[in-house]
C-alpha cells in the first residue's frame, strides 16, 4: 500500500492557527451512506440517536518542553515523552527529588554530555533543578530530572516551567491562550504530549445536550505521544512503525461496551485506538490466560492475523474474566495498533474526528472507516472552507 495514495493538497492557510472563540460553533461535516452534508457543532447531540453509547478520551495534555541554557549559552530543549523511571505516569508525576524521562533533545549535539542546570520557581521556593544524559530510550533519550526537595514532585515542576508543547505545524510559539484552549474541557488524568483534538469541539452545554438526548458516556484513558506527528516517510505504508501508546480502560467501560452490543461511538481517533485495542487484548487473555498484566500490548499487525478469531462479545467477556482474575478495576496496557485499509473496525461505529494531515497514519484510521470515500469528504471540506488540523474543524463519521 502506497502512502501517495493518501495525500492531498493542504495550503498552510486553511491550517487552523488559532481555535475559534466558542469552541461549539465550529463546523461539522456529517458523512453517511456515502453523502455529505454540514451543520454546526453544537448540534452534534440532535445528530445521534437516543440510548447511543459515547466514549471521550480524558488525558491531559502536560507542559512537555522545559528549556535550558549551557554555560556557553546554548539553548537545550528537552521534550518529555514517557515517564522512564518509575515508568508509571501517576507515579513519576508524583516523584520527588529525583526520576527520569524518555525525552526528545532540541540541539542534542551540544549537550552530549555533563549536567544541565536552572534555578526555578515553585510556588514560594527557589530551587535548583539539573538535567542529565542517560542513554538512548526508545524514539529518544533518558535525561534524569534532579531537584533534590522533598516537598515538591515532578508534576509541579512542570507546572512551573514546562511549555506546553502546540504541534509544529502551526508555526507560532505557545500562548498563554493555549494552556486552556489545547485541552478538553473533561480532561483529567495527565500525560499526553498531544491533545485528543477531536474534543476541543466539546463545551459544558454540548455535554448537557447529550445527556438529555440520553446518550450514555464514559472515559478511557489513551495518552498521546509526540508520534502522532510522525509523518509515514516510507513509500509503502507496511514499512513504517507506529508509536507504542499507554491505555487505560474502566472494567465499567467495558461491560458498558457489553450493554450496548459492543457498539459505540468514539471521540477522536485517540478513543478509536484504544477501543478497537480491547478486542485483541481480549483475544490475547483467552488464548493465554497467564499472560501477566504488565504484558498486555498489541503489536502493530495484530489486527491483520486472522488466527483464532472471536466474536467481539467473547472477546470483551474474556477481558472482565481476566480483570476479574488479576483483581482489576481499570485495565493498564500499551498499543502499538496499525489501523490502515483492510482493518476490521469491531467495536467504533460512528465517528466524531478533526480533518489530519496529507499521508498520515491518522487519515490511514479515517480510510479504514470511510473506505476511498476519504477523499469526498475532504474534496468538500476544501470546497467548503474548513479549517484543518488541531484547532481546525469537525466531522461526523457514521458506518451503519
């Protein structure tokens, strides 16, 4: 599969720079059986039918990028990714003194090695915070994070300092504007490095809406790493390697999931990952039920080995028997799923999304769904004056 074949002209002035002041009353695009049409956001709930279930990713973006100077001068940008050591995000946030980053390096070449160092203000104390080189991580580097007070984590160090990290395409430096416009208004557990753009849309009153519409909600967890900007720079879409993200998911999600014949609606390709990752997580436990908890990932091609296939019911029955087994009350897995044309969609059924970037895994996800009906719904995106991208406008994606 050619990643030319999902590319199309994007101008940089129909990128969306800033968001639009009521986050609502962006556009919606609406795509079913194969027609296109428009309306405003804040009439998305009219747009659903009663008793749906509806499922928001509730990461927080984290203020990413902390800046240090060499004695030389030089301007050392670090970009924290994932928490290295603990590994656990809540853990890490929570560390004091001491812990370390899987980090992205902004001029890498003149630090290679010795400490960083900053004196920082975190709220009425003054103290000196140091950065130091391990080795490569991953997609990056571990740098240990050294601040030496008991009485402040790292969560609040980042407060103080971090930048949060806007993506790249909007060329412009964060704004004070952007640590409430770049996150969702039910955002709650930190640890994204990305925002799930698709509920940006999203406002108190939409919410309401939904709910006296009758549509059911809940929240998983998918935080979102700096790969979602990883352009797909092979010719053949088989040869790129997607990014590994962390999930959590309530086991009253999933009987939730149950409840409404394994059908949902997702918000957010964030959401459709994560969900469309419980049937193989599934299929996984039942074929190997001592599969530990720490194991549980799904590699990339997973979806595409039809070996041993269940139904998406005894699939998620088999999830609530293992977390029943291991004692959960919330499933902790990563996924490194592939979802690209030819993928199965077992569980997301309608879809509200943000219009992605030209040969991207994301517009892959979208093609998957809509087939190479893709390109009509962006050829009248482009036609009808949408903005693009992360504070760009929406769609209503429905496969019946």
């Amino acid at each position: 599969m050619k990643i030319s074949d999902f590319n199309y002209p994007l101008p940089d002035e129909r990128i969306a720079k800033y968001p639009l002041a009521e986050r609502d009353s962006s556009k919606l695009l609406i795509y079913k059986d194969g027609n296109v049409s428009e309306d405003v956001f804040r009439h998305l709930p009219d747009l659903l039918p009663a008793g749906e279930l509806m499922i928001f990713n509730n990461t927080k973006v984290i203020q990413a990028r902390l800046h240090f100077h060499k004695e030389t001068g030089a301007l050392i940008e670090v970009f924290c990714l994932e928490p290295h050591t603990p590994h656990d995000y809540q853990l890490s946030f929570a560390q004091t003194r001491r812990c370390s980053w899987t980090c992205l390096i902004g001029n890498a070449k003149k630090w290679k090695e010795g400490r960083l160092e900053r004196i920082i203000r975190v709220g009425n104390r003054d103290i000196t915070l140091t950065a130091e080189r391990g080795g490569t991580s991953g997609t990056g580097f571990e740098v240990i994070f050294d601040w030496q007070d008991e009485s402040i984590t790292f969560a609040e160090v980042l407060d103080a300092i971090g930048e949060l990290p806007i993506p790249p395409y909007l060329n412009r430096n964060t704004e004070e504007s952007d640590l409430r416009t770049y996150q969702t208004v039910y955002s709650k557990i930190k640890g994204s490095v990305a925002a799930p753009t698709a509920g940006l849309h999203f406002t108190d009153r939409v919410l309401q809406a939904l709910d006296e519409k009758g549509i059911d909600r809940e929240e998983i967890t998918l935080h979102v790493g700096a790969g979602t900007f990883k352009p797909v720079k092979t010719e053949e879409v088989e040869q790129h390697e997607m990014h590994a993200e962390w999930i959590a998911v309530n086991c009253e999600t999933i009987n939730k999931l149950l409840k409404h014949n394994c059908q949902c609606i997702a918000v957010g390709t964030t959401s459709v990952r994560t969900l469309e990752s419980l049937y193989y997580l599934g299929r996984k436990v039942s074929q190997n039920p001592e599969l530990q908890p720490d194991e549980l990932h799904v590699n990339q091609w997973e979806p595409y080995e039809q070996e041993n296939e269940m139904t998406t019911h005894d699939s998620l029955n088999a999830l609530i028997t293992y977390m029943d087994k291991h004692q959960l009350n919330v499933l902790h897995a990563t996924t490194q799923i592939m979802i690209k044309p030819g993928f199965t969609y077992r569980i997301v059924n309608r879809m509200v999304t943000n219009f992605h970037q030209p040969q991207s895994t994301l517009l892959l996800l979208v093609s998957a769904f809509v087939g190479g009906n893709w390109r009509t719904i962006y050829d009248y995106a482009l036609a009808h004056d949408f903005r693009f991208l992360s504070y760009g406008d929406s769609c209503l994606l429905i496969r019946e």
